[in-house]
C-alpha cells in the first residue's frame, strides 16, 4: 500500500490546490484554489497546525459550531455527508467529497487527521519535484512523472506497486 500523502498540484483553472491522498490512494480532501504557491503552502501549515486538536461539530445533529478549530460536518444538497476542516479564524482549511453515511464522513476526517501527522508533501507542479519527509526536515530532490510516486532514491510505480531503483 502506498503511504498517505499531500499534493500539491494546479488545476484546469491554473489555481494551485492540495489534496489529501489516503494509503489506498482515494482522494480524502481538498483545498480550495490559491493564486500562488505559497499560500498553498500556508494552507498545509494550516492544516497540520489544525487538524489533530480540531474539534468535530455535527451540525447534522443540531450542534453549533463555536470557535476554534473545528471539523464541521453537514449534509449537501444532494443529501451526502461531508466535512470541512475549518481554521480558529473561519476560513475553510480543506473540505471532504460526499459519503452515504455518517459513519463513512467521520473515518474520512480520521482519515485528513492522519494524513496531517504522516503524510509526505509532494509538490506535483515543478519539472524536479520535492518531496518531504514526515516530520517536514529532511527533502529529497527528484522527477516525477505521470504514474510514479519519488520516495528518497528509489521510485514506486504506485499503480502495481512496484519499485525501480536508479541506475538498477
């Protein structure tokens, strides 16, 4: 199984967003679109920042939503749950896709709250990519392409899971 993983990446309105990327490779959350890159990067500070002492508040089951960080869950206009990491000032941090159940919304937010704490940053927008380790200190430099995943110095084609090794 691939590790969890937070991608940076453009969008077809040329916005840079970040998603939150499980083991399972499914896409959890996804941030809002930025103009720069840089507050992108703010965005995951934000995220890590919040997501592990962020209260849930279920507004599907009458619960105001206060102050502070907080995951919000509710339902959409086509009746699927969904949450929303939102920072201490209100802004909307990342926001979830739909599921059929409460139970499904609330192992999705377990889902952003590990991928906060281990997840590697993987910046998808550059020709040599940068990936970081865990705790955001060391960086590995290297390519990525379409269908391949750079973890230190070896690659991992994250469709069969196979590992290729430079010069190998």
């Amino acid at each position: 199984m691939a590790e969890p993983k937070i991608q940076i990446f453009k969008d077809k309105r040329e916005e840079f967003r970040f998603r939150l990327v499980s083991e399972n490779n499914e896409v959890v959350a996804a941030s809002q679109g930025y103009d720069v890159k840089a507050s992108a990067r703010k965005g995951i500070d934000s995220l890590k920042r919040n997501a592990q002492a962020a209260k849930i508040v279920d507004s599907t089951a009458g619960e105001e939503s206060g102050e502070g960080a907080r995951f919000l869950i509710f339902k959409d206009k086509g009746d699927e749950f969904r949450f929303r990491l939102v920072a201490p000032n209100g802004e909307v941090v990342a926001a979830s896709q739909g599921y059929d159940a409460k139970a499904g919304c609330r192992k999705g937010i377990e889902a952003v709250q590990r991928i906060a704490r281990e997840g590697v940053i993987v910046d998808t927008t550059v020709a040599k990519a940068k990936v970081e380790s865990r705790s955001g200190g060391t960086s590995f430099l290297g390519r990525i392409s379409a269908g391949y995943y750079f973890r230190g110095l070896w690659w991992r084609d994250v469709l069969t899971g196979s590992d290729y090794r430079e010069g190998a």
